[in-house]
C-alpha cells in the first residue's frame, strides 16, 4: 500500500477544523483521486483546551506552529492562521525554507509577501498551494493559472467578498441603511465584531491582487490596488440605481489596458441584465476575458468551513499526485513587468447623486462646473419640489476620466446649494 501523505495543519477555527473533517469523511473519494491516503498527523492553535467539533485526539500537537515545519513525520504543512505578518509568515517561510509544501488559504499573506514567498518557493522547487485563498469553494486559481493558460486574458474580476455581498443585497431586498443591516450581519455571524478588513474593501483587494499576478503572469502587487469600501453606499443610492436599471456591487476588477494593468476595488453599478448583478447574499463569483475562450463566470459560496476546506484539500490531492505549477502560472524569468495604471486614469460612466437646496439655477451652476471639466452628461433625475429644502438630484455621466470626475466633485462638493458630500459611484457593464 502506497504511503499516507502526511499533513500538518496550523490553525484549527473554521477552515482548520473543515479541513479534518474533509479528510475523515470524505476518505475514500479523497485517496482515490489523490492515489493515496491523505492524514493529518500534527496540529497546532492558540488554545489546545478549547472544545472542538472535530476531534484532535492522537495527533501530535504543538505550541509554537512553525515547529511543523520541522517534523520529520510532516509531509505537508497547511497555514490557516491568518494575516501578513507574525506566525504565519514565520511558518510560510519555515515549511518552504525545509523543502516542504505549503499550502495556505490567507490572502493577505499572499497579497503582501506573495512575491518573495513565491521567489523563496522557486529557488528550493517547493509547491506554494493557494486555491482556498480566493473566492472559498470556487476553483478560481486552478481556472485562471490552468484552464485558461491557453488565453491571453484582458479582464478578470467579481465578487469577492460575501460580507459586503450580503449587505448591498439585504440593502436593496428590504430598503434598510448600511448601519442597520451591518449590525445584523453580525449578529448572523456574516460579519466580523471589527468588520473593517471586509466592508473597507482590504479583503477583496488582497485577493484580486492575486487574480490579477494570475492571469496577467506579473509580480503579486497589492500597493497598486486601489481600494474603495461600501460605507459610503445609501439607500437612496440603491433606490436610484433600481430605478436606473442598475445593481451596486462591490467588485475587484483587474483590466489590462494600453497603458498597463488597473486594478480597483470599488462599488459599481452593473446592468440588472448582466450575470454578475443576479449573484446575491453571502455568495461569490469570478468572471474571467480571455481572447479565446471569451467570458467564463465561475460562481459559489466564498467562505465557511465547507467550500474553503474542499479548496485547501483539493490542494493536498494535487500534491499527493505530484502535481505542481509555478505560484503564479510561469517561472519568475517570465513573468511580465507591465506597469500598473492609476486610478485617476480610469476612463468609465459615473453615477453621481447631490443632495441640493431646491431653487432655480442650482442645476445650471453644477452642469456649468461638469461643462468645465469636459464632462457630458447621459441623464438626469430629481425628483417632486420642495422650494428651500434640500432634494437629491442625480446625475449619470457619458465616459469620463476619473482625474476630471475628481476635480469636477471638488468644486460641486464647495457650492453652496450643495448640502452634503457628493456620492460617486463607477458604473461597469457587468
């Protein structure tokens, strides 16, 4: 009988404890597809006393995680601590530094240190596994970095955080604000106590910083994402944006363009008719361009215990069979070195909503400020009459530069008939 793959797995929350139960259960489907057993023998968390669901008896455990990296009995190390820095770097770097897999669900370390880990990775000819780090149970990585590695790809984006999903879902299903329908999410545990990372936009922009070094073969580069969270997204916004014939996501999008790659996490509004507007609640999905396969859309559950537990052992299965690709799709040698483009070259339709003082030339003075800035205008709504109160106003652009939508605002946001912050939203066509 062909030996067990021998695993190690640090970090037992959701995902850790996922992963065991993955590997008990499914057992048998498991050795088949990966020719042999695969068995966790070592584990390591904060709290060996806490009370699992999955039962930890007869491994060896350990306090300190990066000690995994060197037992003898342990194959293949399994990261799910979480975050850029501390113990999960040390162990990253530790497991690869001895010549052992590692595979990890944590999109911030990739995000942030990808590029050296991955150099690391490379010069010991060491398989870095990350399916679990983007998108959960959707096999995004092995789609892009594999089934279309015949492509040159032009776009990929989604959605990619199921937080923020949920919450702009919930928004324009039951009419609530932001504020109440986060504190819900919370209490339903689809948001964290400090949900900053999600509803900020940092987790979605860590993991298309990965699609993007993906699918357009370039260093990992998070710095040059730029990162727009869904706070400033109204009731009022999701209102119009219906009535517009619209849908506001919070979307990661990666665009190579003449100039280089963009890359943005932002609300949008996309078309009610496009694929993407349709994929609601706690739910995912990833779209991918390539010149010949066309549009593929890849769609499911982005986090729990179950979907990124069957990535990080979908992982095992291709290490136990000997399978193993460079981190990001070609050797370091061939990667491009295409430069990012700034957000303030993005060229694209705005939504822009003000709220004003009901009376004549108010429109006059801002549609004088859009003229200005070269900015034409596609529609506009306002609704009722309300002489001296303030009344929202919203304005849908033709393709405009983002630098002149900018300064535009600026002078918009100083009028005096204008009563509070303008609100811009990106419009994409899904």
């Amino acid at each position: 009988m062909t030996r067990p793959l021998s695993v190690a797995v640090a970090g037992l929350g959701t995902v850790g404890g996922g992963v065991l139960q993955v590997l008990r259960d499914n057992a048998d489907i498991v050795a088949a597809r990966a020719g042999r057993p695969i068995a966790v023998t070592a584990v390591s968390a904060r709290d060996r006393t806490r009370e699992r669901a999955v039962s930890i008896a007869g491994l060896r455990w350990y306090d300190d995680p990066v000690a995994l990296a060197s037992d003898p009995g342990v194959d293949v190390v399994v990261e799910l601590i979480g975050g850029s820095d501390g113990p999960a770097r040390a162990l990253a770097e530790a497991t690869i530094a001895a010549g052992k897999p590692l595979v990890t669900a944590n999109k911030a370390l990739l995000a942030v240190r990808g590029a050296e880990l991955a150099a690391m990775a490379e010069e010991r000819n060491v398989p870095l596994a990350f399916e679990a780090a983007v998108a959960g149970g959707i096999p995004a990585i092995k789609a892009i970095r594999e089934g279309l590695a015949a492509n040159r790809i032009s776009k990929v984006a989604g959605i990619l955080n199921g937080t923020c999903n949920y919450i702009l879902t919930q928004m324009r299903e039951r009419g609530r604000e932001f504020s109440e329908v986060l504190a819900d999410a919370q209490k339903l545990g689809y948001a964290e106590a400090d949900p900053t990372f999600d509803i900020d936009g940092i987790d979605a922009a860590h993991k298309l910083s990965i699609l993007a070094a993906l699918a357009f073969g370039r260093p990992v580069a998070f710095d040059d994402v730029y990162i727009e969270g869904i706070r400033g997204v109204s009731a009022l916004d999701i209102g119009f944006a219906n009535e517009l014939g619209y849908r506001i996501k919070l979307l990661g999008i990666a665009r190579q363009i003449e100039a280089g790659i963009e890359t943005r996490v932002h609300p949008c509004m996309v078309p009610v008719s496009a694929p993407i507007a349709r994929v609601d609640g706690v739910f995912n999905a990833v779209v991918a361009e390539g010149d010949f396969v066309g549009r593929v859309m890849l769609e499911g559950r982005g986090a729990g215990a179950g979907p990124t537990a069957s990535a990080v052992v979908a992982d095992l299965i291709d290490l136990a069979r000997g399978r193993h690709t460079p981190v990001w799709g070609a050797a370091a040698a061939a990667l491009s070195g295409v430069p990012s483009v700034p957000m303030s070259a993005h060229v694209g339709p705005y939504y822009l909503r003000l709220m004003v003082v009901d009376r004549p030339g108010v429109i006059a003075d801002v549609t004088a400020v859009l003229r200005d800035h070269g900015i034409s205008l596609e529609s506009m709504l306002q609704r009722g009459r309300s002489p001296g109160e303030a009344v929202p106003v919203v304005l849908v652009t033709h393709e405009t530069r983002e630098s002149d939508m900018r300064s535009a605002l600026e002078r918009i946001g100083a009028l005096n008939t204008v009563m509070e912050p303008p609100s811009l939203i990106r419009i994409e066509a899904g």
